[in-house]
C-alpha cells in the first residue's frame, strides 16, 4: 500500500510517500519520497513560530512540494490513501494541510486517514533502516513523547490502543529547551544548541570543581510527586535566577556564568525528570519495549541516560527511537500512522476532516 503523508501542524511543511505492508501486526515501511521544507528561518527573528505567518508559509510549500512529488515520477493518482495530520498543532496550519488533502482529494478520489500528529511520532521508530537493532515493537510499549508542544508518557497496548499515564502540567520539555536557549542569548529553535554546549561542557568535566563560579545546581521538578506528571516551568524560572544572582555577584567585567555550564546544569536537570518518570511507569507497567519519540528524542544526553536506566530496572528491554531523520517533524512518520488505521478500514470523508489544536491521543 502507498501513502501520502502530510504535515502542517507546526513550522516545517512536509509530504511523504511511503510503502507500507505488514498490517498492524507486523508493520513494515519503505521511504518512497521524503519531502519538507522548514520554516525555521522565518520564525527564527521572533524566537518562536508566528501562527499566521506559518500559515502562509505552509500553503506555499504545499503547491511547491506537490510539483516536486510530480517531478520525481510518483504519481499521485497511483497512491492508495492519504494520512494528513489534524491535531494537535497550530489549527490555522493545521487546516493548511487539510484543505490541500480535500483539493487532493477532489483530484484523485483517494481515500483519508486523519492522523494524530502525536501517534506519528510513536510510529516514527518504524521508520528508517535498522539501526543496527529490530524495529519490532513489543506491546505492551512504554513511550515518552517529548516535543516542543508535548511530554507525555503514553500507554501502548497494542498500535491505537493508548492510555495516557502522565503529562506535563505546564511547559513541554522541548519548549523549556527552547525558552532556556532565549535567556542564554542563543538562536531559536534552541534544543540543539543547548545540547551542543551542554556535550562541551561535559567534556571538559567541569561539573564537579567546587571552586567554580560556574557550578550551578537546579531543582528536579516533580521528582517527589506521586504520579507520572511533569513541570518544567520552574525548571525554566530557576535557570533564570540563577544567572540574575550571578550578575548581581559579578563584579563589573568580571567572569559570569559560563553559558556552557548552564546549558548542562539545565539538561542534566531535564533529562533527570524525564527518566525518573519512565522508569517509575516501568515499575508500574512493566512494558516489553521503551520508546522514546518526539523533536526531543535527538538529545543524546536523554538517549544515553534513559538506555542505562531502562537497562537497569529491567535488563532485556530495549529503548527504541527513531532513526535521526525522522526525530522531528516530518510527514513519514504520518504516512505510516495513516497505514495503520487503513488497516483497520478506519477512513473519514474529506469534508468531515477538522483540524483540533488540542487533539489526544486517547479520547
Ligand atoms: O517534534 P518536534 O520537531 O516538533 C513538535 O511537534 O513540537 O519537536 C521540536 C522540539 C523543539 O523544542 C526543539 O528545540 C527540540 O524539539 N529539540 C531538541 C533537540 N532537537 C530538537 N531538544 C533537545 N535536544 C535536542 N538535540
Ligand atoms: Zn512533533
């Protein structure tokens, strides 16, 4: 079966066919094409996505990335269905992508699946070569969502069968990477480069040198709670202090904070609460496989440190993530959750299609 996937719930455009057999039980995707054309660029003077300006931006790369799927010799009429996410997301690029799906469909007469932008990053893991690993899930899944709009633990017991067992209960994590960045003066968005100067920064293993003006220590949000919730807000607020306090000590000139020495402060303290939760829902579940999804999955940091939690709480359960091209934002990843529902015959006309800013996973 051949998918068209479309993705415009946030600041990158994306279409993507995929090739998919398998059914829901032993899903398998091949990369036909994988387009997306990113709004970084525009957004990036205002430090965060303008709505109306990505909607614009949205229906322009749309007519291109369609000639561009024409050009590359995959015919559209030759696609047996169409996946186009419509929630959660920005609702006025979220019904950029929709209506291009209805004028799709008015052409070709295919048949649509409406996509939960969230299940496409659960289904993201599937996708890609195998990094060096199966790409097998086995249910029931454990997964952390991490985005720059979401952080949630989600229950999987088999593929559209989800609970959700925690959530953030005010900034996502990815959001928090991104604020921190803007009070570090560094450029949007600023997940990557926080983890770029917080890698540094443990290398040069400064963490522990007590005379260090640089060391900071941050709160573990919610690591005391008794459920699987997050915060990351006073993460965020305590970043902030910290390099107010220290500019009010420094004298005039004098050395301040070392932003490296921040950006790892923060991580380390992010990364903390984010594993502590899964592994506290590990105990609660006991899941056959770990995920690990979402804009915030590339954080190696994150990677690295929930591997050797979940290898130590339960020894044979692997941590799967998706291959790197497929981390953050992209219409594969919708392709392959539309195949699924396909699959289960699970079809909405295009007139009833409607985007739902605040869509979840579970209803
Ligand atoms: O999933 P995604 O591409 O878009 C949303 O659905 O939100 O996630 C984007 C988020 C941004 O907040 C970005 O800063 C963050 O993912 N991100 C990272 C890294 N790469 C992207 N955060 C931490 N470390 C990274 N390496
Ligand atoms: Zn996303």
């Amino acid at each position: 079966m051949r998918i068209l996937g479309i993705e415009t719930s946030c600041d990158e455009t994306a279409l993507a066919v995929v090739e998919a057999n398998g059914g829901v039980e032993r899903p398998r995707f091949r990369i036909v094409l994988n387009l997306m054309m990113s709004q970084v660029a525009l957004h990036a003077p205002y430090g965060g996505v303008v709505p109306n300006l990505a909607k614009r931006a949205h229906r322009e790369a749309l007519a291109e990335l369609k000639k561009q799927v024409e050009k590359s010799g995959v015919k559209l009429g030759e696609i047996n269905a169409l996946a186009v996410t419509v929630g959660p997301g920005l609702e006025p690029c979220l019904w950029e992508g929709i209506t291009f799906t209805q004028e799709l469909v008015r052409e070709f007469k295919k048949p649509v699946v409406a996509v939960n932008h969230m299940e496409g990053h659960l289904a993201s893991v599937l996708l890609g070569p195998p990094a060096g690993g199966e790409r097998e899930i086995r249910f029931p899944a454990l997964a952390l969502l991490v985005s720059g709009g979401h952080t949630e633990l989600v229950w999987m017991k088999q593929w559209l069968d989800y609970e959700i067992l925690g959530e953030t209960q005010d900034d996502a994590v990815g959001e928090a990477f991104d604020k921190v960045a803007r009070l570090l003066g560094l450029p949007y968005p600023g997940g990557p480069e926080i983890s770029k100067l917080a890698e540094k920064a443990r290398a040069k293993n400064v963490r522990h040198s007590v005379s260090n003006i640089n060391a900071i220590e941050l709160p573990r949000p919610m690591i005391k709670s008794r459920d699987l919730n997050f915060s990351f807000s006073g993460l965020k607020t305590a970043v902030l202090y910290a390099l107010r306090s220290a500019g009010r000590q420094t004298p005039a000139g004098g050395p301040s904070l070392d932003t490296a020495e921040v950006a790892r402060a923060f991580e380390d303290a992010a990364v903390d609460a984010l594993v502590f939760k899964t592994v506290k829902a590990m105990k609660a579940k006991d899941p056959r496989t770990v995920i690990l999804a979402g804009g915030v999955s590339a954080n190696r940091h994150l990677r690295r440190e929930l591997e050797r939690a979940v290898a130590a709480e339960s020894a044979g359960v692997p941590v799967l993530y998706p291959d790197p091209a497929f981390t953050g934002d992209n219409a594969a990843m919708i392709a392959a959750a539309g195949y699924l529902h396909a699959q289960k015959h699970d079809f909405t006309s295009a007139e009833e299609l409607k985007a739902e800013g605040r869509l979840r996973l579970t209803v």
